[in-house]
C-alpha cells in the first residue's frame, strides 16, 4: 500500500475502442492487488478488475479538453482507456500503476499475499496433486529400457533440470556427467515422453558445446544409449527446432549442433523456429492490427501477415506434428533441443506428446502434462512472463504460442479434448497474474529456495473445483488411445479473436454455441438429478391404492413440443408470457386452462374417493367414466384434439 498516492479518483471515463458509444462515467480505486473502475450508473453495480501483475504496458497520453487519457495494456490482452478529469491524479495513478505492475522481490507477487482461508493440509494436498512419478508410472516406466537416475538429486549436474529425471538403463553415472559438461547449461539428454505401444522415445536436451569440429565421447555414448533402448527401430532422429542459420551462427561461439559423421544412426533435422526475439517483435506487430480502430478487409490482412504470427505457429505445429509421426508411424525415437532446451524445445516436445496420448487431451492430464514438460523442466517463467522488473528482451509470448496451438488443434478436433476455449484462456491468465505459486521462478530449484509449496497455493485444485465450467459439450472419451494427425496446411490456421480481442466485446458474436450447449448441458443435468431424487422418494401410503386416468387430450398437451427461448430457461410457462413468436401467447393460455381443468377433476375425484364406501374397482370404473365425460365436454370433436 505504500507505493499508493492516491488510492480513489472519481469522475473517470472509460472509453470504448470498438464503439461510438458516450465513455462510461465512474470511480477509480487502487487497492494492493487490483485496479477497479466502478461505474457510476444507478441501476447496476458493474465493476472492471484489472490485476497489476497483468499491467504490460503504461501510457500516459498528452492533456486534452476532456482531461488526461491514461492507456494500460494488459498481459492477457486487455487493453483499457481511462481519461482522468485532473492531470495530477492521473500522474498520481500513473506512477502508482508503474510500481505495482513492476515489483522488484518475488516476495512482492501476489501469490505470497493471496490467502483462500484455506487450512494448511489442503494447502500441502493441493500441491501434492500432480505427481511426476506416478505419470512416468503411467507411461510404463521405469522398464528394461529406461530408468529414474539419481544424477541431478541436488541439482549437482544442471541447476535448471528436476532432480527427478528418467535416462537409458545402459547410461552410466559418468556418461551422464560427461554429457551434460558437453552440453549448453548442463541440460544433457533426458525422457520426455514413452510411447510405450511401441518402445519409442521423445527425449530433450540443450545445444552441444561442438563448435566446428569438437566432439565428446560421452556424449555419444548417451545418444547410443537412447538408440538401444529401441529395439523396434535402429535410427534416432535428431531434431534442431532452430533456423539452420542460426545453428550455423553458433557454431562460431562454440556451441552449433550435432556432426552426423560422430554419432552413429541418428538422422538429423533442422525445423526452423525462431527464437524468442523474433516472437516477441512479431506478437507486437499482432497487437498493432488487433488495435486498429476501424480497419479495412486489406488493411487488416496485411497487418496479420506482416505480423508473422501464423506463420510462427505453423512453425511450431509442424514439429510437433513431425515428432508425433516419427514415434507413431516409424517406431523411432526422438532427441529434441533448440539452443538452451527450455523453449522451444519444451513447446515442441509437449505438443508431439499431445498429439500422441489422448490423456494430456483431458482436464487433469492437460495439468500433468505443464506440470510435466513446462515447470519441472525448468521453462523460465518469469523471466518469460515479466514477473518482476527485469531484463525485456527476456520477455517472450512461448507459452501463448503453445497454447494457441491447442486452440487450432481443437478447432480441427473438437469432439477430442475434454477442455474447451475457456479453460485454455483461464490458464493463460494465471501464467501472468502471480495469484498461484506455479509459475513463480525460472527451474525447481529456485521454487525450492523461495518455498514456493509452504507460502503459496496450487493453481490446479482451484481449477478443478470449477472444472464444469471448462467441460467440452463435444468431448467423446474413447477407450482406446487416438494419435491426432491434423492438417498443418496454411488455410488451417485463422486469428484467435477470443485471446486477443476477448475483452472487446462488441467484436465478439452475440450468442456463443459454446455457451448455448454448456447451459443446455448444465440443464439436463439438473433435470437428471431432480427425476432421480423424485424416483427415490417414497410414495404416499393413500396414494399407493390411488390410480387416476387423466383426459387423453391433457396428457398430450402436458408433452407437447413448446417453443424453446434460446439463454431461457423452461421451470414454468409462466416465465415464457408475452408476444415471443407467433402464437405462443395462445400456447401458454390452452397450457393453463387445461392445468385448471385438471385441478377440478383431482378435486371432485378426491371427494368422491373419501365419500364413496364401495370397493376400488367401482371407484375406478366411475372416476374413469367422468373423466370420458368430460374429456367429450371438453373436445366433443375428435378432430379438435
């Protein structure tokens, strides 16, 4: 609260990109966590959240006649545009939004500060639910092939590794230790995902330390190593997730790639994905299209090709999509690494992995499967996200390009994944907003130090309290394991409007199908679980020796097909009055009446049940015969029913 100056300005105007709509008249509030803009409207109370951990950018814009316009752009794309009556409280505002959005100590994140009121215990069984070892259990391993090694228990070989790690049976502790000396950052070959239909292998490691003509034999022997653990097929592929150029340029620093005339039966393979620099310019470029007020068809098509982003994502589509086929469909094994092994490697590694088990396609794997390639691994996340005032050119959208690319893989299959858009965008906010201790750090060791698990809380058992909230109305389960083959052609891949323009609300459609088949989902459930209650309540004693024939034409009204009020719902007809469509007025009147009609015969059948002395059966005989009467009464023409 100290780097507050003013924690309250009225009188605020937020204005509305998309819309010529008169700016919105309210009150700004700063508190530790959020900004809050309340407006000032007297019929609702609505309210704007903005977390300082999502602030990106600040713009303090010149005076106008209006007053003093204050531009924040946000980590989750949002893009807010306050203008302040006074230029002091503005400044005010300004240079508070700076501090807090930038903390210098990690102890200054909100997830150090973030209290659920929630015991200790369940603090400690939320981060314990995601077990690393129990899902190489469920991969099949440790087998004859691959085993856990004890190498990196104290983060003694790679500061930035897990120190629970997975390596070939025939690699030797001094194999390991010489690799990982011959690699960049000590980040030596590792498992990453066992695809046990057939023994083959994805692993991951870092650029080796070649130059031009450097070589070392332990090095050579873990990649031997990886081979042997194939029996199913006698060839490694190699794959370099840099432009050839670059690889070639870094040869000249003393690092490059692998030489295929010293290590035997691998096959090599460049697949060209840029590095962090030129995906950080590149999502810039895109944010400048999505920006443009009123663009014409070729101005915004130009703008998203000159932005290179698509492009960037097939790059990375592409190499998952090459990994998966080389383990599903030619039975080999595949050693991934970019330069450090902890970018685009990872991206590429967990999308193959994906690709190839339909358990990472479900809600509780999709967490496994970050929790797997992206934290323990050592994805430096907050130097990637901005955490804290550091370095910018360290700051790069990986992660929003993974996640993207599971946005198109389910826009290909949408009856696969569990999750739907939602949940994607639900964690693509808590990468950045700092409220959960997950991403906190840059590798395990440093979450270790910082005490991560003792003074903040889990991310996924948050989720999964919520988790109906990110089903998918289309996801068919299988039984049987499906590796996913999609179409990487370039029409294939389209702008995500729900990421970039997910708080523009006038560009989003007025009815979203995602929605309609969530709420109508929800109300078959709730439908399904008042039938069951109702079936296990016990009847009435006098109603057990009751039976009662209702009018032919009351029963068939009571189903007949009403007209649906799409976002309604259907408790009562009483809800549905008015002119909606053609006739359903005279729709809910008939429903009523004959409710009434109905009412009157239980009645007078009731009294003359308690009134009559004579057996069931006569009783029944009468009730059924008045109900015929009336039934005629009511439509003595057949053709009237």
């Amino acid at each position: 609260m100290e780097h507050i100056i003013t924690p309250k300005v009225e009188y605020v105007k937020l204005l509305d990109r998309f819309t010529s709509k008169k700016p919105t008249l309210g009150t700004l509030y700063l508190t530790a966590t959020h900004l809050i803009f309340v407006e000032s409207s007297t019929d609702i109370r609505k309210e704007t959240w903005i977390l300082h951990h999502h602030i990106s950018t600040l713009e303090k814009l010149p005076l106008t006649s209006a007053g003093c316009p204050l531009l924040i752009h946000c980590k989750n794309f949002r893009v807010a545009h306050f203008v302040i009556t006074r230029e002091r409280d503005c400044h005010d505002v300004y240079s508070s939004l700076l501090r807090l959005s930038q903390p210098v100590e990690y102890e200054e994140l909100y997830a150090f500060s973030y209290n659920p009121k929630q015991k200790e215990m369940d603090r400690g069984i939320g981060w314990k639910m995601i077990n690393i070892r129990e899902e190489f259990q469920r991969m099949g391993v440790p087998n004859v092939h691959w085993e856990q090694t004890d190498v990196n228990e104290n983060y003694e070989t790679c500061n930035t590794y897990s120190s629970s790690l997975y390596v070939p049976r025939e690699a030797t502790k001094p194999t390991i230790v010489g690799s990982s000396k011959f690699r960049s950052k000590g980040r030596f070959p590792v498992l990453s995902y066992f695809f046990k239909a057939n023994n083959a292998a994805i692993c991951r490691c870092s650029q080796p330390l070649s130059g031009f003509s450097t070589r070392c034999v332990e090095d050579e022997q873990m990649l031997q190593a990886i081979n042997s653990s194939n029996p199913d097929s006698s060839v490694v592929y190699v794959v370099d997730t840099r432009p050839k150029l670059n690889a070639m340029a870094n040869r000249a620093a003393g690092k490059g790639y692998e030489n295929e005339d010293n290590y035997s039966n691998i096959r090599f393979q460049f697949v060209g994905i840029e590095n962090i620099h030129v995906m950080r310019n590149s999502l810039q470029k895109l944010l400048e299209v999505c920006e443009l007020k009123t663009p014409s068809m070729s101005d915004f098509l130009t703008g998203l090709e000159n932005s290179g982003w698509l492009r960037h994502i097939k790059a990375v589509m592409d190499a998952g999509f090459f990994i998966s086929k080389a383990v599903a469909e030619e039975n080999a094994s595949v050693l991934v690494h970019c330069s450090d092994g902890w970018d685009r490697t990872v991206q590429v590694c967990s999308l193959a992995g994906l690709l190839l088990d339909s358990y990472y396609r479900t809600i509780k794997g999709f967490m496994v499967l970050i929790e797997k390639e992206w934290i323990s691994m050592g994805h430096k996340f907050s130097q990637r996200c901005g955490h804290r005032d550091s370095d910018p050119k360290e700051i790069s959208p990986v992660f929003t390009q993974f996640i993207e690319c599971i946005w198109h893989l389910m826009e290909q299959f949408p009856c696969s994944f569990e999750f739907n858009e939602t949940y994607l965008l639900e964690i693509h906010d808590h990468i950045y907003s700092c409220q959960f201790g997950n991403f906190i750090g840059n590798s395990q060791k440093e979450r270790q130090e910082l005490k991560i698990q003792e003074r903040t809380h889990s991310l996924w058992p948050f989720l999964l309290e919520k988790q109906y909230q990110y089903r998918n109305p289309l996801y068919k389960p299988s039984a049987i394991n499906t590796v996913l083959k999609p179409n990487t052609a370039p029409f294939n891949f389209r702008f995500w409007c729900g990421m970039y323009n997910r708080f523009d609300r006038g560009m989003q459609p007025k009815q979203s199908v995602l929605e309609s088949l969530q709420a109508a989902m929800k109300q078959k459930t709730e439908l399904e679980e008042t039938v069951e209650d109702l079936n296990q309540k016990p009847l009435h004693p006098d109603e057990s020796h009751f039976t009662l024939n209702l009018p032919t034409k009351l029963s068939n009204e009571e189903h007949s097909p009403q007209t649906e009020v799409l976002g309604a719902t259907q408790d009562s007809t009483e809800e549905h009055k008015g002119p909606l469509a053609n006739g359903m007025q005279e729709l809910v009147e008939t429903i009523s009446d004959g409710t009434e009609e109905r009412e009157n015969i239980l009645d007078s059948s009731l009294m003359h049940q308690s009134a009559s002395n004579h057996s069931d059966s006569l009783t029944l005989n009468k009730l059924n015969t008045q109900g015929d009467e009336e039934q005629l009464e009511i439509c003595p023409n057949k053709d009237e029913k």
